[in-house]
C-alpha cells in the first residue's frame, strides 16, 4: 500500500527503514565516507592503540554520526608473525528490531606468509541482513609492529562539487601561424577544442617544431596524456597536428598554407 511519508499523518509513521531507502536511492547502493569533517582520519598512537576521528557515513543507506574521536584497542602482533585486522563500522539489528552501530576491531589470522584479511559481515540491510560491516582501514602487523593503515573506503563529493564538475569553462589558446584562435572549453576533466580559422603563414613539412603559443592554465592535459589538435581542410593539402605538454608547450607537425580555412578540433583530459 502506497504511504506519504514526508506528510502529516496525525501519528508516528516515518521509519528509519524508509530513511535509509531513501538515502540509498540518492546516494547509491554502496558504502560512503561524506566529505566533512576528519572523515574518520586514522592515527596510530601505539603499538596497541589507534585513534579515529570525526566523520559522518552512510552505509547501505543507513546515516552513522562520530562526533568525537574514538580509541580503538588493537590486539597485540606476535614475532615472526604477519597479520591483517580491519577496522569497520559495524551495523547491528537486534531483539525487538532495535538497530545500532559501532566502531569494531575484526582481527585476522597470524601467519607466517601473506597475510589475508578476516571475513565481515556483508548482507546489506536493505537485503534483510541484521549485522553489516563497512571496511574503513585495514591495519597490517608485522611481528609486533603496526604499519601503515589503509583505507579502504571512498569518500562521497557534495553534490556543489558535483555541480562545479558539470558546469563548462571557456578558455582559448592562439593558433600558431595565423592571427585567429581555437576555443577551449572544458567540463569537469575533458577538455574540448574547436575552431574554423584562416591561416596567415606558410609552414611545410615541419616535424614537431615548436611554437611560441601556449595552452593556458586549467586547460593543460595531465602528466599522462597529451593535448591533440587536429587540422585539416577540405582538399587535404593542409593536415597538421598540434600536441600540448602538461606545462602548455605546444608543437606543431604537419603542411598548412596561407588563406587556407582549416577546421580544427582535438580533446584530451587535463589533471
């Protein structure tokens, strides 16, 4: 039977089940770390000992809230022996349907070779499971030594950043060799590039020359990919490629000539 649930209807009706239906919906079917205060940022203060920050989460729906650091207790390591624990938050549904959540250490088996991590609890409650864990570090031990915590969780963006992401940015970066230039613009990480312009010099048979001309910042392609501008015109006698360095330098490869009208496009992803 169909329910208002955001409405007045003259008794308590809203449950925490239909909450977390309606969190799960917006922010998805997995389990998140929400980008505010010390996203539950780990610290090792012994070798028995670590402290976990502020943070809210939401997992399977359901809104976990740490307003003050916590102190978690980790079992001692043993000589000669590798072992790997996880932190988790761990949901609990109860008797009388009572639901709670907690901080927990889940300690895994010592051995002398590579260590695994130890099982959790993963029926969602959303599926009808009554203990769930969301994995927030992993802690590796080596003798009785703790290393360095992992995280394993990921961290949802707000959605003004989802906002910023979509929202294009125009830019243009002068083309070489004529007294036009290529517009730029570029959402989120994808930069696109178009222009229709006339060439105002000669340049024949160059093989990666460079140019004075620059990519402007913001626009740059990241340190694995390049910038690639494409020219051509209609008769094909005009083809070159322009290729942009994460700095913005610019190099040019190809044959244009003068009052040619070239079409150029190009897009690449900056960092």
């Amino acid at each position: 039977m169909v329910e208002l649930v955001t409405g007045h209807a003259g008794k308590a009706h809203a449950t925490a089940e239909q909450a977390a239906g309606l969190n799960a919906g917006i922010l998805g079917l997995d389990d998140y770390v929400l980008d505010v205060h010390d996203k539950f940022k780990i610290t090792v203060v012994s070798a028995n000992k670590v402290t976990i920050g502020t943070g809210e989460l939401v997992m399977q729906g359901r809104h976990v809230s740490q307003g003050t650091p916590e102190d978690l207790i980790v079992t001692n390591g043993s000589q000669g022996q590798k072992r790997n624990d996880l932190i988790v938050c761990r949901y609990t549904k109860g008797s009388q349907s009572i639901e709670s959540a907690e901080l927990v250490v889940v300690r895994g088996t010592p051995t002398t070779g590579t260590p695994t991590d130890p099982a959790l609890n993963t029926t969602s409650p959303l599926d009808g499971g009554t203990t769930y864990d969301m994995a927030l570090y992993r802690i590796p031990l080596d003798g009785i030594t703790i290393g360095t915590p992992v995280a394993l969780f990921n961290v949802l963006k707000p959605m003004s950043d989802v906002w910023d992401s979509l929202t294009p940015v125009t830019g243009q970066v002068k083309m070489p060799y004529s007294d036009r230039h290529i517009t730029l613009v570029r959402v989120g990480r994808i930069v696109t590039a178009c222009a229709y312009i006339t060439l105002t010099s000669d340049f024949t048979q160059v093989s990666n020359v460079s140019v004075n001309e620059t990519i402007p910042e913001g626009f740059r392609p990241s340190g694995d990919s390049r910038a690639i501008m494409r020219g051509t015109d209609n008769s094909g006698a005009t083809s070159f490629y322009l290729y942009g360095t994460p700095e913005g330098k610019m190099v040019l490869h190809g044959t244009g000539y003068t009052g040619r009208f070239v079409g150029i496009s190009g897009c690449w992803i900056t960092a």
